[in-house]
C-alpha cells in the first residue's frame, strides 16, 4: 500500500510539473490518504502485533 502511495505522489509530481494541475491534486490527494491507511495500519499492526504469548 505504501508503494502506491509513493507512485500515486510520483504522478503528481510529473503531472504539475507538465502543467496537469486537476490530475496532479486528484494523484497528491489519492497518495495522501494512501499514506494516512498505511501509516495507520502500521501503527495498528505494531501496537497488536506484539501481543504473542
């Protein structure tokens, strides 16, 4: 999930750069709550995951 993120930030980026300012904020938008889902699962996973006995 994090490498979409970071391709979905990739076209963004490539998108403002040529001038396509609706595809590069739609892109930054998707890659920025791709990041939050991620960056929260991680959190998640990390806080339960060490409960093993």
């Amino acid at each position: 999930m994090l490498g979409y993120a970071v391709i979905f930030f990739i076209i963004a980026l490539v998108a403002g750069i040529l001038g396509f300012f609706t595809l590069a904020s739609a892109a930054a938008a998707i890659a920025k709550l791709l990041f939050v889902v991620f960056l929260i699962l991680f959190i998640l996973s990390f806080i339960f995951g060490k409960r093993r006995i």
